[in-house]
C-alpha cells in the first residue's frame, strides 16, 4: 500500500538532507587530509597560498586562514537528519556578538618571506643584471623588501654616471653635484662592502667621488675609469693607501697625467694584477715603470688605441718587459703601430712568458710584427691558448708552425682592409691545422691568399681525426677566401660542433650561399644545399 501523499515531501528532504551531508564530509576530509598531508598540526609549519604557488613556511604561528576556512565550512553544514520537522521551531534570540577588532590588510607572502631568503634571491638578480635600478625598485615595494635591499652584500658592483652625459657643461656640472650629494648618503650606508667601481663621463667631481670611496669602501679591487678628467695624482695616490685589496686599474680613454699613474703604481704596484690603458704620448712614463719591475705580479696588460686613430709608433722592449712583468698570462697591444726593439746580434733570448696564455697583436694599420718578433715573445709560452694576429700581413705559416705552443685553441689571422697591392701568402695553410686540429676551437683565416688546393689540404686535416672523436672546432672564418664547395662541405661534415661559419664574399661558392651562418641548423641547412648543388650537374 502506498503511503500517504503528506509524508512524501518529508521523505524527500530527509534524502536530500543525508546526501548533502555526506557529499560535504567526503569533500572536507580530503581537503584536510592534504593539508594535514603538507603540514601536520603541532609541526610548526604554515601554509599561504598565493595565484600561482603553495608556500609552507617554518615558524609563522598557527594558520588563520586554514582555520578560518574550517570556521566558514562548520557554519554551512546542513542540521543533522534527526531535526527535520514539519513545523518550524522557534526562533530563539541570541545575544549580541562582541565587536571584532579591526585587522589590517593581510600584508600578501612577499611579507612573510624570511629575510634571508630575500637576500639570496635579490643576489641572484644583482648577479645576473647588477644591482640598478632593480634594488632601488625593490626597496619600495614593502619593508621587508627595503630591508632586503638595503643590505650591503647586494651592492658589491656599481657603475655610476651622471644622467645629464653629453650635454653642455653647466648641466654636466649640476649633475654631478647632484649625484655626489646622494653619494654622501649611498657610500657609508650602502656600499660599504663594494669590490667593483666603474665611473663613466664624470669631468669635474672625480677627485670628491674616489675621496668617498676611499673612506667607506675598504674592500675595493677593481677601479675603471671611462671618459673622466682631472684625475691628479693625490686622487690615486690617496685611494691607492685607502684601499689595500685594490689590484685591478682601467683608465681607457680617460685624460689622466702619467704622473698620476706612475705614483699609483709605486704605492700599489706590488699588489697589481690588471692594467689597462689607451696609448697617448704620456704611456712611455707608464711602461717605463713596468719595465723596471714596478709590478711584478702583473697578469693582464693592455694597450690600445681607437682604430681610426693615427700615433706614432709604439717602442717596446720585448726582454724587459719579460723581465719586469714575468708573470703576465694576457698581452693585448691593439690597434697600435708596435715598433719592437731590435735584438741585436749575439743578444740572448729574454726570458719569456713562461705563464702566458693569451697574446692579442691585432691591428687595422701597418704592422711590424714579424716571424722573428713573435719568436722572442713566444719562445718561452708553452700555454698559449688564443694568437691574435689579425692584420700582421708579415708573419707567414711556417713561422707559426715553428711556436712552441702545442694546445693553441684560438687562431685569428684574418686581414681586414688590406691594399691589393700587397703580395699574400698563397701556401702553406696546412701546417696551421696539421699543427693544432685537435685543439682549435676558433679558426680565422679571412681575407688569405691561399689557393683553392692549399685550403682543401689545410681544411681536410679536421677529418682525420681518429675513429670515435670529433674535432673540437667550432668557429671557422673563410670569408674573403677561395675555399671550394667540396671543401666546405667535407670540413662542414666532419665537425659536428660547429656553430659559426662565414662563407661571405667566397668567390667559388655559388650565390646564395654566401653568407654567414650562425647555430648548429643554419650551418647544417648549409651543408644541404652544398651538397645538393654540387649533386645537381651530375
């Protein structure tokens, strides 16, 4: 019999009362079950949830917003089955709750982020793009972040330049005056742990700025002077006694008296690793002083000069400066017309550089550096790695097959702009890769005379190599040369890890082809169409 029309509805309600329930309970038990999964009650962890990340924090006191949530969820379960009535029960007044008191705004996770783990992540973004302008943003966003970014660590490397560079000298001036006024603040308080300085177009504040740094930042090592004027000799002298750790001194294209830099260097030459400077007049005083052992420690020298800049020639004594910087492993002389000294004859050898590793003669004009010349710089360097000689029309294959450098890995004897008139080397490219095609890594021979069979026998020593091992090659400059398609495509075939290659202005190539290539897909995209092309005729 069926029961009556009055209880359905009741029975109903009861169903959808129990199923509610039951769907709740079943979605609030796994809910719970991973939040107590990630953080177990009593274990001090707290979860926050952000758009696009779940952050458990040690040591932040107990989760208000997880039990907040459990608080919402409680008031919304539906009554238990048992108080299902037909009649509604009475309404029962309830006292007045207590006002709450007033929270301010949640502050969001970037607030709650230990200090700590701030600073290592800030350091890995000082790292990569330096430490302006992302600190001084940074330090605006909240306290912690300002806190954050104001630690001393952070600023270890800072280039400083007035925004006003370039333009009419007053405004020059009022914005240096500036920036020294901020520096006055910024050097205690800020770079007191500071190591690399580079100051670039400062014309009349230089000697008040190296003052500071002199007084407040004792563990500078590396200074660099780019377009400044009126640096004096008390100027270097004085930051020179300030700053023992310093060792590291780049005045290129700075108007700085060789008196200055003389004094520099008798203060600080036994603690010097690094010089740079620009060739003027003034720099016979300077390598004067490096002749007679003023920096005996020296490991990197450069010399150069802008490359439409006409001087006169550069006089070096190879012998004394071995003797005076016998530790130098880089050499760099560019863009210079290097006049060396005659030997003489019955004149011994200098001693060498027995720990040098990189030599750089590169140069857009004439040149003198000869076979003879690069012998007495490299007799003694049995640890070169990289031979700069582009525009050396001088030096010939069978001069740097005689070297003593077995494990050369950079070769650049490309010549640019040379006259036509000149007479060019047409053999003996083979005893270049014979020599070192095991170890090249950097190939340049553009703008070379070699015939067409000369660069087939030099290019073909790469695939000799022994079965199971690829050349290490993996940039080769052949622009300007008479390299054939058969030979581009051999060398192309048998170095897997080439990664540049310029084929412009290649007279034998076909068109189109001529070009330079960059990346493992455009250099195999041309061995493609090499190989088609040379199919094609057949």
């Amino acid at each position: 019999m069926a029961p009556p029309p009055a209880r359905r509805p009741r029975r109903r309600a009861i169903r959808r009362a129990r199923s509610s329930l039951l769907v709740g309970s079943r979605d609030r038990s796994a809910e719970d079950w991973w939040w107590d999964r990630l953080a177990p009650s009593g274990s001090e962890y707290h979860l926050m949830q952000a758009d696009s990340m779940l952050l458990v924090l040690p040591g932040l006191g107990p989760s208000r917003a997880r039990a907040h949530r459990r608080a919402s969820r409680r008031a919304q379960r539906p009554p238990p089955s048992g108080s299902v009535a037909a009649a509604k029960p009475r309404p029962r007044p309830r006292p007045e709750p207590a006002p709450a008191p007033e929270q301010g705004p949640d502050a969001g996770w970037g607030d709650r982020i230990p200090l700590e783990v701030l600073v290592e992540i800030f350091g890995l973004l000082v790292a990569a793009d330096g430490p302006m302008p992302f600190l001084g943003r940074a330090a605006r966003v909240c306290r912690r972040w300002h806190e954050a970014a104001s630690q001393p660590a952070l600023w270890h490397t800072v280039t400083l330049s007035p925004p006003l560079a370039g333009r009419a000298v007053k405004g020059n001036v009022k914005a240096e005056k500036k920036l020294l006024a901020s520096l006055e603040w910024l050097m205690p308080n800020r770079f007191s742990q500071l190591q690399r300085l580079t100051l670039i177009h400062w014309k009349s504040q230089v000697h008040p700025v190296l003052k500071l740094v002199s007084e407040s930042c004792p563990r500078l090592t590396f200074l660099k002077l780019s377009d400044c004027h009126a640096v004096t000799a008390d100027t270097l002298v004085m930051l020179a006694k300030a700053c023992g750790q310093l060792h590291s001194l780049n005045l290129q294209h700075s108007m700085v008296e060789s008196t200055a830099v003389v004094s520099f260097l008798e203060e600080a030459g036994s603690r010097m690793r690094k010089l740079w400077l620009t060739y003027s007049s003034q720099t016979t005083a300077i390598l004067g002083a490096l002749l007679s052992s003023c920096c005996p420690h020296l490991q990197v020298l450069e010399v150069s000069t802008s490359i439409n800049h006409n001087n006169t020639p550069l006089q070096l004594p190879i012998e004394a400066l071995q003797k005076g910087c016998p530790q130098l492993q880089v050499l760099r002389l560019l863009n210079l017309t290097w006049l060396p000294k005659p030997s003489g004859r019955g004149v011994a050898l200098g001693p060498g550089f027995p720990s040098l590793e990189e030599l750089c003669l590169a140069s857009s004009t004439c040149n003198f550096v000869s076979n003879e010349v690069l012998g007495r710089l490299l007799h003694g360097s049995p640890n070169l790695r990289l031979l700069d000689l582009r525009g050396c029309t001088r030096i010939t294959p069978a001069g740097l097959h005689d070297l003593p450098c077995p494990e050369l890995e950079q070769l650049h004897l490309g010549l640019y702009g040379v006259s036509d008139r000149l007479t060019l080397v047409k053999e003996g490219s083979s005893l270049l890769t014979q020599k070192w095609y095991h170890t090249l890594r950097e190939l340049d021979l553009s703008g070379q005379g070699f015939s067409e069979k000369d660069l087939e026998q030099a290019l073909a020593a790469f695939s000799g190599t022994p079965s199971g091992s690829h050349p290490a090659l993996c940039s080769l400059n052949l622009r300007a040369t008479r390299v054939t398609p058969n030979t581009v495509s051999t060398v192309v075939s048998s170095c897997p890890s080439l990664l540049y290659l310029n084929l412009e202005s290649c007279r034998c190539l076909p068109r189109g082809l001529k070009r330079a290539y960059r990346g493992v897909e455009e250099v195999q995209w041309c061995l493609e169409q090499l190989l088609t092309s040379h199919a094609s005729p057949s």
